[in-house]
C-alpha cells in the first residue's frame, strides 16, 4: 500500500478480511491436486510500521520441486479456467448485493451497533471481493508478461512492449471520462455556466452552481456521475475520503476539461485503437510462420484477460462511500457522548474500542482515554507516511522459486539511494521532454499544470482525470 494504514482498516480488512482470501487461496491450489503440508507453504500478512506486506515461504527441495512445479501449473491453469467465472459470476454480484443492502440503510436512525455492524461487513466483503480481483490482475499480468519476454525475445530492436499492443479497449474508467467530458461540453455550450465556471474556484463550484437554474440542472448531472464513478478510490484505506465524499479532485478535472475544447475521450481511443490494431498487422508480417502463430497466441491470451484488469479494479472500494457514511454517522454520535475529538477518529480505534465507547454512550459516560487513544495513532500515522517503505522484507531478500533466482520477475526496479539516474519499467513507449508537476495525493491535484509530467506516489483509476492534462506519466506504483 502506498501509506501508512488506519487501525480500524488493518484490523478488519488486513487481519480478518484477508484471512479469508487466504483461505481461498489455499482452495484453489487444493484443487490442483497436492499437499501443501509437503512444502512447509505458510502464506501470511502483516504490517510493518504501518505498511502491508504478504509473504508465502515454501520449503523446497530436488525431490518436492517437480511436484511443486507441477502444482504450480495446475494452479494456475485453475485460475485462468475458474477465476474470470468466480469473479463475474460470484464474486462481483455478491460484492454489488452487500454494498446496495447497507447503500438502504438509514443511518441517521440505525442503533449505534447495526452501524459497527455494517462498517464489518463492507470491509471484509471488500476483502474477499479483492481476492476475486486478484486473480483477475494475475491472469492480466501474467499474460502480459509472456507477450512481453516474447517481445524482447524474438522481435528485437523494434522497441516493441507488451503495452503496444494492449491499449485501447473499453473500459469503466473510459466511461467516467467519456461522462465527464459529456459535462464539459454542456458548460462550454452556455455563456452562462463557462463564465461562471471559469472564474468561480473549484471547492466553490457546487455553491455557485445552485445559485441558477441552469447550473442546478448541471449539479443534478454531476451527482448522477458521482453516484456511478464517485466510489473511485485514491488507496485501498477506507480513511481517505473517496471521490463522493470529497468531489474537489473531479471538480478541478471539470474545470481543465472545459478549457480544452478539443478534447475528445472516444475520438482518441478509436486512434489508439487503430494503431494498435495496425502494429499487431506489422508486426504479425514480419515474424515467419511459426513465430507469426506464437505471437498470435500469446497475443490472444493477453488481449483476453488484460481488459479484465481494470474492469475487476473499478469496483475496488466500491462499498467506500457506504462504510464511510455509517462509519461517521457512529463517530459524530461518539463525539457528542465524549469518546471522540473528531467523527473521523473512529477510523482509528479498533472494534473492540469502539464496542467500548458505545457501551459508555448507552449508560451516559465518556471515554476520554479513547479520544486521547485516537488522536495519538492518528499523530503516528501522518508520521509514518514520511517513510518510504521498502519493496520486500527484509530488503536485501530476492524473490526464488525453491534454487532459482525469479528476481527479473519482481515488480520494482532497484535504485541507488542518490544518483541522477532512476531506472523502472517503460509501460508505455515514447520520448518526451517538459517540466514535472509533482502530485503527491488529491490534496495536490489542483498544482496540475496542463502539458506537464505528472510525477506522483501512486495511479488508481480515481487519478485518470489528470492524465488528460499530462504529456508523459511517472509513478512509483500503479498501472
């Protein structure tokens, strides 16, 4: 994870909801017929100052390893056959039925447990929901890395990168962008509303909107994209406020979109669309017949499961928005009883704690100890998020596969801590040359200068509206 955790998300979602995924981790493998207790295989998670970590050690040796490595193919022949199935058929429409249930509920008047109660499931319904998302990016990143080594391997010298040839297809995150842009134009079609957005600040927008009819109508629109994008989540804690609870992030992307007459969402994925299909003709015509097939194969594998990335991770966070407005309804409540200073502290107590304060909020009592508990693991949380956590523990460890070196395999390049020079992974080709606008985390977005680098932590899907505004893109993590 990009920051530092809330106590109340690694309690729920790292120690009880991933237990879960844990277990259903081992289903899958059971199914490929062999027993774990042969490898001494102990998967687990665990936080490190504040960071998550997960670590699978398996005891290998000459007479397990083809037995290992036969499992292992098993494996992952289950998740590529079960896995999309278990995630579109199962996995997704359970997470959607829990999240519209509680989406029901009315908090003002639900007793302060069937909050706590609701916060619980959301959270380790989301857990398990990540698993299914999981195997969704591992059958992504696994295919696209074999059209990848295939690449570098057999078509060298034409700097060809698995990326290439897997842009461009439809996607939720598209649709948002589509939307958004749908209301850019509605504002630029009215002297009216691009007067009044154009010197109106962004925080102050959806005030000056209500004071017309026109930009009531505008409002009422922004709310329907909220309701169906605002759910796009900045990192995996429930503490930071999603795009619904904290719209400052989209109404600065508004703001640069309407400034941007030209700008055209589908228009532009049709081009990338045919470019990519264009490279896949070329490159298919100058491979003789053997590779042309390999390369047809691998890339009808990848051009299969990648679109299933982003899919899967649309709807991460989605039940967020819900959970946070159960979450603060019981924390305004425990600040009004004296067990809190703040409704967003209930993020940081565990639930242990929290059953305590609402015990005390019952019989009339306060907790000052918990509001004091609270305020401190809060202190340590923005303390921690100034250290860089390091890519594996220990750091000096490297990633095999029982006597070979899979480290070429790792998701992070190695950098010497002071150099001129940082070297990580080319997702996309080009050259480009122009200043660097740093972006560190939403609270950042409106230092976005247009034909910028953007240069930040981390990309989830909540952070495309600033790639529209980007000449090129460096992150540390993300896709």
């Amino acid at each position: 994870l990009p920051e530092p955790l809330s106590p109340l998300f690694d309690e729920l979602y790292l120690r009880e909801g991933l237990e879960l995924s844990i277990d259903a981790v081992m289903a899958l493998f059971r199914m490929s017929y062999f027993r774990l207790e042969d490898f001494a295989c102990r998967p687990f998670f665990t936080t490190i100052n504040g960071y998550a970590y997960s670590r699978a050690n398996v005891k290998v040796n000459w007479r397990t390893l083809p037995v290992l490595l036969g499992a292992w193919v098993g494996g992952v022949r289950v998740m590529f056959r079960e896995g999309p199935v278990y995630w579109r058929e199962q996995a997704l429409p359970t997470h959607l039925t829990t999240i519209e249930r509680w989406k029901a509920a009315d908090a003002a008047r639900a007793p302060d447990k069937r909050l706590l109660a609701g916060v619980r499931e959301l959270a380790v319904e989301d857990a398990r929901y990540w698993f299914a998302c999981a195997l969704m990016i591992g059958c992504a990143k696994i295919t696209d890395a074999l059209l990848g080594r295939f690449l570098t391997m057999v078509v060298r010298g034409r700097g060809l990168t698995s990326g290439m040839f897997l842009r461009g297809f439809p996607s939720p995150t598209v649709d948002a962008e589509v939307e958004l842009e749908g209301l850019a134009e509605r504002i630029r079609s009215s002297d009216e509303l691009r007067t009044l957005v154009a010197v109106t600040p962004a925080a102050g927008l959806p005030e000056a909107l209500r004071s017309t009819t026109i930009g009531e109508d505008l409002l009422t629109a922004f709310s329907r994209y909220l309701d169906r994008y605002g759910h796009q989540i900045y990192n995996l804690d429930f503490v930071a406020p999603t795009q619904t609870d904290d719209p400052l992030p989209v109404l600065l992307s508004l703001k640069a979109m309407v400034q941007q007459p030209d700008h055209d969402p589908r228009a532009r994925q049709r081009a990338i669309v045919a470019e990519r299909d264009t490279l896949v003709e070329e490159t298919a015509r100058s491979l003789d017949p053997l590779r042309r097939k390999l390369f047809r194969v691998l890339l009808g594998w990848a051009q299969r499961f990648g679109p299933y990335r982003e899919q899967a991770l649309f709807y991460m966070g989605a039940g967020w928005p819900t959970l946070r407005r159960l979450a603060l309804e019981l924390g305004r409540r425990l600040v009004e009883s004296g067990s809190l200073l703040a409704t967003d502290d209930v993020f940081f107590l565990e639930t242990p704690e929290i059953e305590a304060a609402i015990t005390a909020r019952v019989t009339g009592q306060d907790r000052p100890d918990l509001a004091r508990l609270a305020h401190e693991r809060r202190e340590l949380r923005e303390n921690r998020k100034r250290l860089h956590p390091p890519p594996v523990v220990p750091p000096e460890h490297k990633l095999r596969f029982g006597p070979f070196d899979m480290s070429a395999w790792e998701t992070q390049r190695h950098n010497e801590p002071t150099g001129a020079v940082l070297h990580g992974f080319a997702v996309s080709p080009g050259r480009v040359t122009a200043p660097a606008s740093v972006i560190r985390s939403p609270a950042d977005f409106s230092r976005m200068e247009p034909g910028t680098i953007l240069v930040c932590p981390t990309t989830t899907p909540a952070w495309t509206p600033l790639f529209t505004q980007a000449r090129g893109l460096v992150t540390d993590v993300g896709g």
